[in-house]
C-alpha cells in the first residue's frame, strides 16, 4: 500500500483551516497568541472565575497550536519531497499510519519513545 500524497495534502489543507478557525474562535491568531482583552468583573471572584476560564482557554489553545504545527511540518514534508518519511530515523512511516493520521511525521517506533 502506497501513501496518497494528493489524498494526504488536501486532508491536511483541511485540517489546518479547521484548526486555524477553532484558534479564531477562542480568540487567538495563527501563532496561538490570545488577542482579545479579558473583562475581569467587578470583584475578586469575578477575576478568579476570568483567570480560571483563562487558563483553560490557554490550554486548549496550546492544544491546537501544536496539532496546527504538525499538520505545517506534514505539508512541509509534502513540499520537500520527504512525506511519509520519519523525521526522526529517516525510516518510512507505514501507509496505514499515515492514512490514519496524515500529520505524522515520526513513524511508530520512534513517536512511542518520545511519548
């Protein structure tokens, strides 16, 4: 079994804007940056209420931004010629896995001594 780079690229094209418009909605840019003001209310309670929904927001956001990052090196790698190849050991990532998850840049062996 091949690796459709075409199939690939238009998925992780998607991808990105999906990912892109989940930022924008939480109120960040491409790069993950927060842009809009939070209101903190009138009282304490208020700011730790804004400060905890914050914190959470941030999380998520940083979720994203590291999805939206591998999905750029993916469509890097499909630029340069080197897609579906690990980034790490230079060994082919499986077709499987990267019909699975078209963001993978590290083959199996080499994301499970990461994580």
């Amino acid at each position: 079994m091949t690796i459709d780079v075409a199939n690939a690229a238009a998925v992780l094209v998607e991808e990105r804007e999906k990912l892109i418009r989940q930022l924008h909605e939480l109120g960040a840019d491409d790069s993950g940056e927060l842009t809009g003001e939070t209101d903190y209310g009138d009282t304490f309670a208020d700011a730790g209420a804004a400060t905890a929904e914050r914190t959470e927001v941030l999380g998520i956001v940083e979720g994203l931004k590291r999805m939206l990052d591998d999905v750029d090196a993916a469509l890097g790698q499909i630029k340069d010629g080197s897609y579906g190849i690990c980034s790490n050991c230079g060994n082919e990532i499986g077709a499987a896995r990267m019909e699975f998850r078209p963001a993978s840049v590290l083959c199996v062996s080499c994301k499970s001594e990461i994580a």
